[in-house]
C-alpha cells in the first residue's frame, strides 16, 4: 500500500531501477533485492524500519472517541489483517485489558477500506496506513505500539546491480523517514485540534 504511492517518486529519483511487486509470501527467484516484514534479521537483512502498529479509524468515528485512551479504542468493534494482532497492541497500550476478537481481512487493503467506511477501528502499520491518513479518508489515533515486527531489506545483486541495490536501499530509507516525518506531523496537527 505503502510503496505503490512512491513509484513516481522511485523514478524520479532512480530511472534505472526496475522494480516488480510480489506480494505473495513465495517470491519469485532470482530477485536482485526484496524488501520484507520480519520479526527477525537474518545475516544478509538490513533494518529499513521498526514497524509501529498503529490503531486508524473513519474521521466521524475519530471524533466519537475523542481524547478517549485504549479502553475507549478497545470498545469499538476491531478489524485486523493477517498481520496485525490486537491482543499485542492491547497488552502495550492498555495492560490488563483483553482486546475482543477483531474482524478479520486477509488482505490490508481491505481491512482498512472497511475501516475508512466505518466498519470499526483497524490496526496497521505506519506504512500501510499513509496513503489514507494523507487523504483524510483515516485518522491515526493515539496509542501507537511497537509491533515487534520489521521492515528488512535483503540483496543478492553482485557486481554493478549490487550498486544499483544500494541505491534503492538509501532511497528507501530517505522515503520511510519522509514517511514517519509526515505521520508525526499529521498527529500532531490532530492533537492540536
């Protein structure tokens, strides 16, 4: 969701960098370079990011619970995708309280679609969720957690399209930290309203 927004911005900044989205859990062989969610680094990963789970609902719903901390976030109905867990944010945002079973989408784009049309309160991470809180279609809500997942960035490239691999990993970093800048912002800017 995230990266489909920046390939303007990828060439602008790279014209010789090809790229190809796999989002199947199997990629393809023979990638030059992948980026990954994983809870682990492996020997041949980068860090691009620590992702942050962060709760996001329909501006109407936003303004419904207010200043209103976790409890008041745990009492809306919840969607989740495969990859976020409640019951974690819950256990960092608001110890002692359960989080209720979340509805489930197996696809993040639809989790916070449903979101957006005020089916409940998703949580995804702070990646996912830019393309909508730029719109105004979700508001970032308080309590963002750790997920204890993160962003990884593997190459196999050698010779020259190892040099190009290294580009793409600093242009990735450069956007990411565009990204988190914008989404500080973007809260800071609500909590003043």
């Amino acid at each position: 969701l995230w990266f489909a927004g920046k390939l303007g911005r990828l060439g602008e900044a790279l014209p010789d960098v090809r790229v190809g989205v796999v989002t199947a859990p199997h990629p393809e062989a023979g990638l030059d370079a992948e980026v990954l969610t994983e809870t682990r680094l492996g020997p041949a990963d980068r860090l691009l990011a620590e992702l942050v789970a962060q709760p996001v609902c329909a501006p109407g719903m936003a303004a419904e619970i207010g200043a209103g901390g976790a409890r008041e976030i745990l009492a809306r109905p919840l969607i989740a995708d495969h990859a976020t867990a409640w019951s974690d944010w819950a256990a960092q945002a608001a110890p002692g309280l359960a989080a209720p079973q979340p509805h489930l989408f197996d696809d993040a784009g639809l989790a916070l679609d449903s979101a957006a049309q005020g089916g409940g309160v998703a949580l995804a991470d702070q990646f996912a969720i830019e393309p909508y809180v730029e719109s105004g279609r979700l508001v970032a809500l308080p309590h963002p957690a750790p997920s204890g997942r993160k962003l990884a960035f593997r190459s196999r490239a050698g010779g020259a399209k190892a040099e190009m691999a290294e580009r793409l990993f600093m242009w990735l970093k450069l956007e990411i930290g565009r990204s988190a800048a914008l989404l500080r912002d973007r809260q800071a800017r609500s909590r003043s309203m």
